[in-house]
C-alpha cells in the first residue's frame, strides 16, 4: 500500500554510541582505513575528556522528536521524521530503504547544517537521491538554511547575553567546520555561506564591522593538503598578540554557527581545546548556545521542509 505522507529524511553526521563503536566509526570516516593507534588513542581521549561518549547522538534523537512535533503542530498526520546518519546506524540508506518497505513515495531531505556545500550537505542529498531512486521515491531537499531567520535570531540572543559578560574589548568569532581549500577552485559556496551567517548574525546582534568580529574555522582534518583558515587556535594566538600590545583586556567570544548540536566539535575543539589556548594568554573565553532542539527553530525548518514539499515538482 502507498504511503500518502511524505517522510522527513533527517540527516547529520553521526557519532558512535559507546567505546566499542570509536574504531568502526573512526574507520568508516577513514573510507574503511583503519586509523593508526596513536590515531585511534588520540581520538578515544577526547571522547574520554567529555565523559566517554559525545552526546550527540542523543541530542540528534532529540532534534528529530523537536521536529516532528513542529510538524504534528502545522501540518497534522501529514509528515513524518526519520534519522538517516552518515557515519553510523541507521544509515541513511538504510532508513530509505525502511520508508520505501512501508511504502512511502515522497521524502524530503533536510540536513543539520545550515550551510550549503557539495562536499557536505550535497553529498547527505545525492546519497538520499541514489539510495531513493531503484524504488521509485522522488527526493526534495533543503539546501540551505544560512539566514533562516530564526535561526539567526536564536544565535543573536544568545550572543547578545553572553557578550554581555565579556570584556569591552571582546573579538566575536564566526567559526565552522574546515573544509579542504580545493573546494574555492571548484567554486563551492559554502565560505560565502558561512559569511552570510555571519554578517545576518552581527548585524542581528547590534555588532559593528571587522573590529568587532570576524571569520575563523576549526576542526580542520588531520591530512596533507591545506584546509580552509585562518584556524581558531591561530586566531587566538594573534589577538592575544594584540592585546599585550595594547595593554587592555581581552576577550574571544566564539560564535560556532557551522553546527547546531552540542558534539565534539563543540565540547572538546572549543570548550577544552579552545579555552585552554585562551587561558594560556590570560584572554577571557566563551562560546554561544548551539540551537539543539529549539522548539522556535525547529518549527522554521519544518517550514522550510513544507516549502520543499509543495514547490513545482513536489507533491500536488
């Protein structure tokens, strides 16, 4: 029997659940190569730093229930939500081969990232497409959400709050994930993506021009070819640099816009790693609140998702 509900493919990136699923998880991540073990050590540490696990699993879980439940609020009995993850279980082939067995024929793909590259969130869309097609499911999907306005407002509350508490002179860093530099020949639009977050967010927040913020990335992957900078450790050394020079106190208040869950990304590459560097130079250090599950976001992306549904070559 056809489904008449369209589903919801949630996607994101991931995280192994308990120790034992590190190495499997790390070596899917490594295109099936096992990492060395001073590689594998080196990542079970941070995981060890924040408890032993990320909890980003849960908190995925949880932006999915969020999401469902904006959707049961404005469109009753007509959609449906499902996890479909790129580097652990359920994968997202397996959770379009789930949908099609109960006969759905419609999904739409949403991706939690809110900005757009071919090597992100274009890979989770072709990997829903190709796994949607030998059943016959049309695939939809929301490509960006950069300047979704609830999403900006969201970031600029909580910037506004916590700069609130910083020192005068406070540096307010944009950052996301790196990704290798090749992607700027290739013309990819993803730093032009993160840019527009950025500049909606300050100017949101009531910031003024460079003096007052700027761009940073982080997490860059450990291989030989250059990543997208300047890096956020980097960043950090330079305006403690500045702020000897000036004599004032200082303050680094990151803004982490390339990821909506509290991960590791976030808890070690930020609030350890980060923070470590920061106290080294007597700098003041906070981050703002990753959107999570917000009730308020949530429902703007079911919205958007709705949107999708219903454009020319969507569902009639």
């Amino acid at each position: 029997m056809s489904e008449q509900r369209t589903a919801v493919l949630l996607m994101a990136y991931g995280t192994p659940r308990t120790r034992e699923e590190i190495l499997p998880y790390y070596t899917d991540i490594r295109r099936g190569r096992a990492p060395e073990p001073a590689q594998l050590a080196d990542l079970t540490a941070r995981y060890d730093a924040l408890g032993g696990t990320s909890p980003l699993a849960a908190r995925t879980e949880a932006q999915r229930a969020s999401l469902q439940h904006a959707f049961d609020a404005a469109a009753p009995g007509q959609y449906e939500v499902v996890l479909g993850l790129k580097h652990a279980e359920p994968r997202i082939e397996a959770a379009v081969d789930a949908l099609a067995a109960r006969g759905f024929t419609r999904i739409v793909g949403l991706v939690l990232a809110p900005h757009y590259s071919a090597y992100s969130v274009g890979q989770y869309l072709d990997r829903a497409r190709a796994a949607a097609e030998p059943h016959g499911i049309s695939v939809a999907g929301v490509e960006s959400w950069a300047t979704e306005p609830a999403f900006v407002e969201f970031t600029a509350a909580s910037l506004r709050a916590v700069r609130a508490t910083m020192p005068a002179n406070t540096k307010v860093l944009f950052t996301a994930h790196s990704l290798p530099e090749r992607i700027i020949a290739a013309g990819d639009r993803y730093p032009d993506e993160l840019r527009a977050t950025a500049m909606a967010v300050a100017a949101e927040a009531g910031l003024g021009s460079w003096t007052s913020w700027s761009i940073a990335w982080q997490s860059a992957g450990r291989t030989p070819e250059p990543w997208l900078g300047p890096d956020i450790l980097h960043v950090i050394d330079e305006l403690a640099a500045a702020e000897n020079d000036a004599g004032s106190p200082q303050g680094v208040l990151v803004c982490a816009v390339g990821f909506v869950a509290d991960h590791l990304e976030v808890l070690y590459d930020l609030d350890i790693e980060a923070a470590k560097r920061a106290a080294r130079h007597g700098v003041q250090f906070a981050r703002t609140a990753c959107v999570n599950d917000d009730p308020t976001v949530m429902a703007a992306l079911a919205q958007r998702v709705i949107a999708a549904d219903n454009a020319p070559g969507g569902r009639a």
